[in-house]
C-alpha cells in the first residue's frame, strides 16, 4: 500500500509543472531583489614620466663611451644646461670658443646672436644628447668639461665640431683636452676656406670678433713665445686682456704680459 501511496503522489506532483512555453522558456520563480556589491575599483599606480632616452636598439652603436642626458637650455654657442641621472648641470663644450654674450661694460661679441642659436638648432631643450669626457671632468668654474653628440639621420655628429665647421665657433686647444683637436682643426681649416659664419660675418678689424688664431692684429714676425697658439708681441707695452681679442689661451712662463692671473696655465679666462 505505501508503495501506491508513493507512486501516485509522485504522479500529481509531475502533473502539476507548468508546461514549456512556445519559446522553449521554462517559467520559473520570480527572482528575489538582492543588494547590489560593487567591487571597488582597483588602485591606481601613478607611473614616472616616461624616459626621454631612446633604447639603445633604436640607436646606432655610439662609437665612444658617453653619457646620455637631457638638453634643458643653451646659454651661449659653447655652454649648454643639461639633465642627467645625477641631476642638472651646465656643460661647458671642449675644445671650441664661441662668441661672448658681453656685459654692461662690453658689448657682445661679434656673431653672438648667431653661434648660440646654432647650439640651439642642434641640441634643442628636451633632446637626448651623449656627453664624451676627455681627461678633465669641470673646469674652474665647476662646468662640466664635454664632447656632445647627437644622433641624426641614423648617424652620430659630434657637435662640437659641427659648430666649427659652420663657423658658429672657432676651434682652442686646452690641453690636456686634445682628444678631438685635430677633427677640429680640420673643420676650421674648411670653414674658414669657404667663409662661413664669423669668417665671413667678423674680421680681425672688429673690435668685438672672438679673433681666431689665422685673424689676428698683430704681424707674426714678432710673437711673444709665451704665447703659442696665439701671436701677441712681446712688451713694450705691457697688454692686458681688455687690450687683445683673444680668451682661455694657454701660457708659458714667464707669460711676459702677466696675463694667467691665477697661474693655471690659461689666460684670459673672464668674459
């Protein structure tokens, strides 16, 4: 008897579901509302900027061992302010001269203007430039004392000799400094064979051209030796550095016209 009692209980039950729908939906319980959770949203990592400096598999080999940094601004057309990983600092360029801003008491010298808008052309503020030392790491100043490079067109330009091959500088030997010196001289020799930038714009009868060693007032035959890479008679007179057109040139003894004031081998460092 339990076992009918089972089967037609089981039998009413299957009765009582409600047939599939036409579209194959079965009915089902209204579904109770529940209180939505919102997940919070995950935390934010702020990141770093990201590094100017290009990878170095999008780079040419640089054919010297350099520093990368980041051009901040050009002072003149041979000192530049720049970023690196140790932090900011102003680069003074080796082995080249460029025309002097002036002063209140001096005008600037002649194509000022236009030699620190050349350093400006080749290393823009945020551009990546390489920083080559030779032997000194500053100079009397605390600049640091460096070759610049720069990739262009898939190339490396050392653009201290850039400079001077534009005639925007004139190339200065400071030994010990002399890694680069005679690429250089070379560029020189070309800029000033074809008359570009202040060898055409600046003569040695400008009284503010930054006077190169081929330009000088002064006749060769009768240079002082204290002087090498310059011709500067001997005294009488007595010259001093507002007197001649030249900076930062070396000296031997006995620097007849007293003009290394603080003997370090190099005169006429101011201006």
């Amino acid at each position: 008897m339990t076992r009918w009692l089972l089967l037609l209980i089981v039998l009413l039950t299957v009765g009582c579901v409600a047939p599939p729908s036409s579209d194959g939906n079965q009915f089902s319980a209204p579904i109770q509302p529940t209180e939505t959770i919102v997940s919070p949203d995950p935390p934010v990592t702020t990141l770093p900027p990201a590094a100017h400096l290009p990878t170095p598999s999008a780079l040419p080999e640089i054919p010297v061992q350099a520093e990368p940094a980041l051009v901040v601004n050009v002072i003149d057309g041979d000192t530049l302010t720049v970023r690196t990983a140790h932090g900011e600092a102003i680069v003074r360029l080796i082995g080249i001269d460029a025309p002097e801003r002036g002063n209140q008491d001096r005008p600037a010298e002649c194509f000022f203007e236009a030699s620190t808008a050349a350093l400006a052309q080749l290393t823009p503020p945020g551009r990546t430039v390489y920083l080559e030392r030779d032997v000194s790491e500053t100079d009397r100043y605390g600049r640091l004392l460096r070759y610049v490079w720069v990739e262009r067109a898939g190339s490396w330009l050392l653009v201290n000799e850039e400079l001077v091959r534009q005639g925007a500088a004139i190339a200065r030997q400071y030994p010990p400094d002399l890694r680069h010196a005679e690429r250089l001289a070379v560029a020189q020799r070309d800029a000033e064979r074809a008359q570009v930038g202040l060898w055409g714009a600046c003569t040695s009868a400008t009284p503010t051209a930054p006077a190169p060693p081929d330009r000088i007032p002064f006749p060769r035959s009768n240079c002082d030796p204290s002087y090498p890479d310059i011709c500067l008679p001997p005294p009488p007179p007595d010259l001093d550095c507002r007197d001649i057109p030249y900076r930062r040139f070396r000296v031997l003894p006995p620097d007849s016209h007293r003009l290394d004031a603080d003997r370090d081998g190099i005169a006429c460092e101011a201006g």
